[in-house]
C-alpha cells in the first residue's frame, strides 16, 4: 500500500502565448487546475487539467470540496479503482466537461506519482511503442491571421522541417477559405501536410458544400467540421467526402468515441487528456481507436500528449500549441520536425514552483 496523505488543488492563470482565434472563440487565458498528492513513503505525484478562459474556479470547487476528500488514506497504486471510485461519486454530475477535467487533474497526479514509483518516464509506463513523434504546427493558422501570414507561417514550418500546419477555417464566404487554401497548398507545394478546423461552427450542409471544396487543395483532414453531439451530420459528412473526419477535443468520455468509431462518423481521434478525464481513460480510447484502425493526434497539450502519443502504436501527430513555458524549464524537444517524449522519470515536465506561485489566482 502507497497511502495518500496529501491532496491538494489550487488554480493559476497562464496568459496566451500568442493570439488565437477560430470560427466561435478566442483562447482568452490558460486556466490551470493543479492537483498535489503526497504519499506516506515521501513522494509527490503533481497534475494538472485547464480550460481556455471559464469555468476554473468550478473545476476547483469540485476538487477540493467533493474529489480530494475521498482520496486520503486511498491506495496510490489503485488508479483504476480510484478513477472509478472518483467517477461514481460525481453520477449527479457526470458526463460533464467541469467533471471530466477534475477528474483529470486526479489521474494525471497518480500517474505521475506511478512513474515515480517506477523510476520510469511517461512514455514508457504507458506503453512505449517509440520515443519520438511527428509534430504539426497550429501557431500559424489562426483564424485572424491574413492570407500572407498563413503563407508565411506554413513555409517557416516547413523550412523548420516540419511535416504538417493547421489552418483554421469558416470564414464568412466559401470562397475566402478557398482562396487562403489553396496559397498555402501553391507556396508548400504537395508535400506538407495541411490540416483545417471549424471549431464546430457548422451546420451539415455547409461542412458537405465546403468539404467539397475544399478537396483539390489535398488535406490531412478535417476538423470539428459539426457540432460535437452531431453524430448523425458526422456519418453522413463522411460519406461524401475524401477527406478524413476528425473529432474528439469536445468529448468528454470514453464511450462517447465508441460511438464515433462504431459509426463511422470520424477517421481521425483527437482525444484531449485533461478532457476526457485523464490518462486511464485516454489509454483506452487510444486502444479502442487502434481496433478500428484509426489514428489518434491528440488536441492541445503537447506537453503531456508526446509522452502518450509515444506511448501508442496508433499515434500520428502532436499538435504544437506551446502554453506551459513561462511555468515550466526547459521546452519540449523538437528534431527533424518530431518532438521526443521526455526521458525523465515522471510526467517530463519540469515544473517551475516559483512562477506557478506569482500566477497562482486561488
Ligand atoms: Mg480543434
């Protein structure tokens, strides 16, 4: 028995690194909910979960007043016991994003405190399929971004070696996005990956006229064309396009990409660790994906997902969004244009105490 003595949360907000926009918001700020558990033979198993503007303080409320209590004096090694013991006592609740992330924040601790006790790092823990993973760059393809920026942006990826961009559409009029499209793809030439996102903004007919347009640019896929709870729309886009379907960073649990899956409605998993409740329940919509020989390229947090990503034979891409690097030393490792899962025992991320102090807000 490893017994947790210790549980703690607190929240810091992380000021956006860069401007970014998409079809129905902005990043406005990092909420990050950090959990701290201690265990009686010394060690310190730290997690954390976000949001990218509201709802934090919720998040915390739900951990100190209702999830930290029921862990003290709990079995550190239990994680799946105790992410069900966890889940189950939030049923009123439950599925639900201020839920999910909190129990995120728990499981993320116990793994971390998991690695520890292995002397092993992340990757390695959770499965070890290879230590280094293909990276695609988000930063230059904001939605606010003109079509010279996008240029520019995709050709510094490339130059830097890296093998994909991500460009946000769902501009006003079919044509703008097109256009934006095709000199990116006519400045890169056919090589390069390029990915685009509506953030859901959608509505089925206008994700089918606009796949199809978009088509003869060539792209790796295509992102929250719908509305999250939008199965039906996803099947039928599916079927009239070429493009690949991905979804995934507006899940909240594991079976609700059972259903994906099942149903042919997505062909790219993009499940997002601190939303889908930690690193127990993305292992298995990884492996679930794996069966239905699908990819994952995990939304966000790349700082957590290269370890994962590493982790799975199914893996495909981690999407370069940095947001840790004023709490954090050091950054993410990057060659060849593929990121390398930090070797270090534990998460790999090399948390700053003092700086997370001085941006602690509750
Ligand atoms: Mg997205």
């Amino acid at each position: 028995m490893t017994k947790i003595t210790e549980a703690t949360a607190y929240l810091v907000d992380l000021e956006v690194e860069t401007k970014r926009t998409d079809a129905v918001q902005a990043f406005l700020k990092q909420e990050t909910i950090f959990v701290e558990l201690r265990t009686d033979d010394g060690a310190l198993g730290t997690g954390y979960s976000y949001t990218i503007g509201t709802g934090g303080t919720s998040v915390l409320a739900m951990l100190r007043e209702h999830l930290l209590p029921r862990l003290l004096g709990q079995d550190a090694r239990m994680i799946e016991q105790l992410w069900y013991d966890q889940f189950a006592s939030t049923r009123a609740t439950t599925v639900g994003a201020i839920t999910s992330l909190a129990l995120a924040a728990v499981d993320i601790a116990l793994w971390d405190l998991r690695c520890k006790r292995a002397g092993e790092p992340l990757w390695q823990v959770a499965g070890g399929f290879r230590p280094e993973v293909p990276l695609y760059d988000t930063e230059g393809g904001w939605l606010h971004l003109s079509t010279d920026e996008l240029v520019q942006g995709a050709l510094g990826s490339q130059a830097a070696g890296w093998p994909g961009v991500k460009l946000k559409v769902g501009k006003p009029r079919v044509e703008e996005d097109v256009e934006r499209l095709r000199a990116v793809r006519e400045a890169v030439g056919p090589t390069l990956d390029i990915m685009v996102d509506a953030n859901q903004s959608m509505t089925g007919a206008e994700a089918r006229r606009r796949a199809a347009a978009f088509e003869p640019v060539g792209l790796g896929w295509f992102e929250e064309p719908l509305p999250a709870d939008d199965i039906d729309g996803h099947v039928a886009l599916a079927r009239s396009t070429s493009i690949p379907i991905a979804v995934g960073e507006s899940l909240y649990s594991a079976s609700q990409f059972r259903e994906y899956l099942t149903r042919g409605a997505a062909s790219i998993i993009q499940v997002d660790v601190a939303r889908v409740g930690g690193i127990t329940p993305w292992l298995k919509v990884a492996h679930l994906a794996e069966t239905f020989n699908v990819h994952v390229c995990p939304h966000f947090l790349m700082e957590l997902h290269v370890s994962l990503v590493a982790a799975i034979p199914n893996g495909r891409y981690v999407e370069h969004i940095p947001q840790l690097r004023a709490i954090t030393r050091g950054e993410l490792a990057v060659r060849d244009g593929h990121a390398l899962a930090p070797d270090t025992v534990g998460l790999g991320i090399d948390w700053d105490p003092d700086e997370i102090a001085d941006r602690r807000v509750a």
